[in-house]
C-alpha cells in the first residue's frame, strides 16, 4: 500500500480488503513506464539530406552556377532590431528550436501549415526556427510558388522579427532562418 493508506485507521483499512477481495488484478502486455527503453536521439534527417545533395551538387560541377542563387536570396527585419541581431541570424549562429518542411504542399496547405506552426512556436516559448519552403527548381516555368509566398506571409505576421535565407548546409535560399519574438 501507499504511504497515504498508512495514515487511515484500521476500519477503514479493513473495509477496503474486504471490497476489494473478489477483485482480480487486470492483466496486461504492457510494461510499466519505467521498464521503457530510452527513445533514440533525433536525427536531422533533412540536414543530412541537404548535406547529402550539396556533395553531390559538389561532386557534380552543379555548384559553378552559385552566383544565380545569391539574387534569390531573402531578407526582411522589422523595425528596431539591432545589427547584431540581424547579422547573427544570417550566419546561423541562433539556435533553431524546430522546424517545419513544406516540400510537396500546395500554396493553400502551406499557409494553414505555417500558420499552426508559428502558433505552436509561439505558445512553446520558441524564439528561432527554421522553416524550408524549397527553392522552386521542380516548379513550371512560372518560377518558385512557396518561396515568395512564405516571405509574404513571414512579413505580416507580428510575431516574426525577422527572417533571412539560411546558410548553404542549412538549405540555402530554399530555406529561412526566422527569429519570433519572445512570448
């Protein structure tokens, strides 16, 4: 028994044995909490990915065009915030405390799908996430669809400071790094 049935007195221990003495234990195939395996580390499936294509792209001469990157690159800082906020957020030097992926979405899932991601960081208290919005290379000939539509949509969100395109082995510019305000 628990060390609160200690402080019960002896009737009222005796009357619980007697209630519960035709009741079978249930019997179950699951382990109690703490027999459970510790869970494994998390992986960084998609920086490993990203890693991944850049030794490709590496290997492959595909990177001797890297200038047309540059133009694509994204930027924007509300009012207010410091210079060496900024140029920390640039060089990835803040933690991303959590990401979310829109590879494969429409322009319509991804903007319920940044939108709960943006409430969900803000009601955990997070302050830098990355978000990945792809760079367009699969898109028609119209160009890229989410890229410019996620800047859009960062822009007019209070709850964003600022954003900017991520370093190379974090996606590049089919990626942002973007700093939320404190709760």
């Amino acid at each position: 028994m628990s060390d609160r049935s200690d402080n019960l007195p002896e009737d009222e221990r005796r009357l619980f044995r007697e209630a519960m003495a035709e009741v079978d234990p249930i019997e179950t195939d699951r382990r109690p909490p703490e027999a459970e395996r510790p869970r494994p580390e998390p992986r960084a499936r998609q920086r490993e990915a990203d890693e991944a294509e850049a030794r490709e792209a590496l290997a492959s001469g595909a990177l001797d065009n890297a200038d047309e990157d540059l133009a694509e690159e994204l930027f924007h800082a509300r009012p207010g915030i410091q210079r060496r906020v900024l140029r920390r957020l640039r060089r990835g030097q803040y933690a991303m405390q959590a990401e979310l992926d829109l590879h494969g979405f429409t322009r319509a899932e991804a903007a319920v799908a940044l939108r709960d991601f943006l409430f969900d960081c803000r009601a955990r208290g997070l302050t830098g996430v990355r978000i990945i919005h792809g760079k367009g290379r699969r898109s028609a000939n119209e160009g890229p669809i989410l890229k410019p539509a996620v800047a859009g949509w960062l822009r007019r969100r209070a709850e964003v400071m600022a954003f900017c395109s991520a370093r190379p082995v974090d996606g590049g510019s089919g990626a942002l790094y973007v700093l939320l305000a404190r709760s």
